[in-house]
C-alpha cells in the first residue's frame, strides 16, 4: 500500500497555496487592466475625422470680347439679349429709374442666354452678391443699335437686399433689369410694369454690366 501524504503536511500545504496563487493570477485583473476598462466603457472612441481645406472657387476666365461695343459714355453698359428678336422684342426704352441686379459673373457674351455663373452670387460664395444699380438716365434700344452706356448709381435698401454703396468693375458681373423704381422723395417703388417692359425684364431680355466702378450710392427706403 502506497504512502498518503499527510494532509497537514508542510509541502502539502504549500502546494495548495502555490495553486491558488496562480488561480488568482489568472483571473483577477490587475487594477490597471481595470481602469482601463472602466475608462473604455465610459469613454468610446472617437470616430477620426479627416482633416478638412477650404474649398477654393476658381472663379471663371473673363475676356473683354465678352463685353460688345456700345455708344455713349457712361459708367453702366445696358443691352438686349440676342433672342429678344426671336420674342418680338425689336426696340424698346430703357426709362430713368429701372433697377439692375447682378446674377453673376460672365461666363460668355453679355448678350448671350444666361452667360453667368450663378456660384458666384449664391450658396457657399453668397459674399459676391447682391449689387444694384439704377440708371439715372433712359436709353433706346433696339435690334440695329442693342447695346448703350449709360449712367447709373448703386442701390441700398435693406428690404430688397441691396447692401453695396459701390459696384466694382473689375468683377465683371451679369446684372439683369429686375424692375421699374419710383426713385422719388427718398423711397422705393415698384409700380406695375406696362408692356413691353413687362415681358422684357420677366423674360431677361435686358441685360448690362458696369464699365467702371460705379461710386455715389443712393440709399433708399420702404414706400410709406
């Protein structure tokens, strides 16, 4: 019959610790491993997020071919659009007091079928926008003779969104004939257009750019 071991043997004894020891070992987390749990259950991890440039227009070539030639020497150039033709439109008078407001830079020939880019009068690049003009003086135009340079002077009224006291030349902007103000005792109005001016600025078939800086803005408020 083989020797027991004495259960309250020394060697005995140790060996049960020795094991217990390594159970503990393996199952137990040290209090750094802890932390570092409790920390990542509390605190997820953050998605990266790539770094981000400004995005750069690149603001569309302009040619002075763009510009047709034109009589007078004014500071705002105004002309028809070559299908006003094509819609009846032959000859017309530009009064003292229509508003001009820009729609963006020119991307082609002033007269051409909406030869700007919207990009910049709008959205991202919305800082280009919002200039106006009105004439100070009339104008005919017609088929023979489309274009004409006339005086003008920038438009600021809050209600309409006119915020520039100023027109640059050097941004080269499409404007489009939006309507027909009472510039009379300090206050705008905008009457009801009789025809053919109605279907002329409803279709865009008036168009102008300026060809200097156009200085001296007129300041204007609500109708009583």
């Amino acid at each position: 019959m083989a020797n027991r071991v004495p259960l309250e043997s020394g060697a005995f004894m140790r060996f049960l610790a020795l094991v217990a020891l390594a159970l503990l070992a393996g199952c137990t987390p040290s209090n750094e491993s802890q932390s570092n749990s409790l920390q990542a259950d509390s605190d997820p991890p953050k998605p990266s997020i790539p770094d981000r440039k400004p995005v750069e227009y690149a603001v569309p070539e302009f040619k002075d071919s763009f510009v047709p030639h034109a009589v007078g020497n004014g500071n705002f150039e105004i002309c028809l659009t070559d299908d006003a033709e094509e819609n009846d439109l032959t000859a017309i008078m530009i009064p003292e007091g229509t508003v001009f407001q820009s729609w963006g830079q020119i991307t082609g020939p002033l007269r051409g079928i909406q030869n700007f880019d919207r990009n910049t009068t709008s959205g991202e690049h919305a800082a280009l926008q919002a200039y106006a003009v009105v004439t100070i003086e009339s104008a005919q135009l017609s088929v023979k003779q489309p274009c004409h340079n006339i005086e003008a002077r920038p438009v600021v009224n809050d209600s309409f969104g006119f915020g520039f006291d100023s027109v640059p030349f050097d941004r080269h902007l499409n404007f489009q004939a939006g309507g027909l103000m009472r510039v009379s005792g300090n206050y705008i109005d905008n009457p009801k257009l009789k025809e053919p001016l109605s279907s002329a600025f409803s279709g865009g078939y008036i168009v102008g750019t300026p060809t200097k800086n156009i200085g001296d803005g007129i300041r204007l408020d609500d109708k009583p």
